[in-house]
C-alpha cells in the first residue's frame, strides 16, 4: 500500500507540473472562467484530464513501440498544429461582447457534455502526452522505490498522472476566478480573444520548431 501512495504521489506531482506549460486545455479553462462560469470551466479541466488516462495507459501498455511509430511524432503533430491554427484564427475572429461582472448562471444550453467534450478532444490531440509518460515511466523503471511491476501499481502511476493535471487545472481555475473582475477591468472582451488567438499561434510555432528538429 504505501508503494501504491508513492507511485500515485510522484506521479500526480509530475503530472501537476508538467502541466503548467501553456496549452490548448489551460488556454480554454481561463476562457471558461472569465466568460461563462465554474462548472464550465469544471467540465473543460475534467474533460481535459481524460486524455491523461489514455496516454498514460498506452505508455504502461505499448512501452516505447507507439512513441517510436512515425504516426505519433510525425503525422499526429502536424494534425496537432492544424488544429492550433484554426484556434488561433478562432479567437482572432471572434466577436466581441459584453461581460457582466459577477454573472455565473450556467444556461440550460449549457448543461450537456459540450465542454467535456472540447476539453477532451483539445487534450487527446496533444502529441507529446504519450513520449512524456513514455519517458516517465521509464524513470520510475530506473528507481527502486517507484518501479512499476504489478497491475496494481501500473492503475496508481495512471490515476496519480490524472490527478495531478486535475489538480493543476483546478489551481489555475481558482485563480482566475479570484482575480476574474480585475482580469476583466483591465482588459475589454476584444484584447482577450486577440491575446488567446496570439498564445494558439505561439503553440502551433512551438511544434513547428519541434517538428523541424525531430525531422
């Protein structure tokens, strides 16, 4: 059992950190907190994290095979960057309108998966989920006290690397909503989505240069 706790912590903790680098799911959970309410902004970090589970499941399960195939390094990050852009020119194009400080009612519209749903789909496109649990699970491998033998063990390294995104979203959710009114005292609704639309493009750069170094 304390094996078990660990592999779940350490997991958890480099989740958490590995996740505070800028990307598509922190971008949209900011989104979700300044513009529409909580529980939106819930529902994209939890559909965010989902993604977590595959990737890390697939690194317990596949090894080094998929991280080696050409469809994930090459291929996948292309339809990656794609996708950056189109969100980068998204939020560029996007309307302006108005905020009411305070507002976080959550319309009936609203309560379905579709959050959810553009959490998980902007997080299971991320590339590079895979080589990073990849060379995670490989460290723990190398360490006598965080080695990975039993299916036990392998469900602890999986939940911890889910939590600990959770977590990070969760932190960075609170955060905005904290300093939400003078977020948007300092800033009008059309710098915001043109500073988003900036950060897309930026991440899409990113894995260009990434992409030009791998090939």
């Amino acid at each position: 059992m304390f094996t078990l706790l660990i592999i779940f912590f350490a997991s958890s903790l480099i989740s958490f950190f590995g996740s505070l680098q800028l990307g598509p799911v922190n971008l949209f959970v900011i989104d979700a907190a300044l513009y529409k309410s909580k529980k939106a902004a819930l529902l994209v970090a939890f559909g965010g994290v989902l993604p977590e589970i595959v990737y890390c499941s697939l690194a317990v399960l596949s090894g080094n095979f998929i991280q080696e195939t050409i469809f994930f390094q090459v291929y996948f990050k292309i339809f990656f960057i794609l996708v950056l852009i189109v969100l980068g020119f998204y939020f560029m194009l996007k309307k302006s309108k108005q905020v009411v400080l305070g507002a976080h009612d959550f319309k009936k519209s609203e309560r379905n998966v579709h959050y959810t749903i553009k959490g998980f789909s902007l997080a299971i496109m991320n590339p590079q989920l895979l080589p990073f649990w990849v060379i995670v699970l490989g460290y723990f491998n190398t360490s006598e006290k965080l080695r990975i033998t039993n299916f036990y063990e392998k469900i602890s390294f999986i939940l911890g690397s889910a939590f600990g995104a959770f977590l990070m979203l969760i932190v960075l959710m609170q955060i905005v909503l904290k300093f939400k009114d003078q977020i948007l005292d300092k800033i009008n609704t059309r710098i915001f989505p043109l500073i988003l639309s900036f950060l897309f493009f930026a991440i899409a750069f990113q894995q260009i240069y990434s992409l030009a170094i791998l090939n």
